[in-house]
C-alpha cells in the first residue's frame, strides 16, 4: 500500500500497488 497525504487534518489517502500502475505507472518507480 502506498499512502498520501493531502495537506488537510486527518485526509490520508491510500493506494494499492495495482490501482497505482494503471493511473501512473512511472510514479511507481519514483516512490520504490
């Protein structure tokens, strides 16, 4: 799971490794 932080109190937002390779696939490789 990679996880984001939006900028507001309590907005934490998750990513499986599948959902993140089909929206982009290079930002895969910049958070390994």
């Amino acid at each position: 799971m990679y996880h984001k932080h939006t900028g507001y109190i309590g907005n934490m937002r998750s990513f499986s490794f599948e959902k993140l390779q089909q929206r982009a696939p290079g930002r895969v490789v910049e958070l390994a």
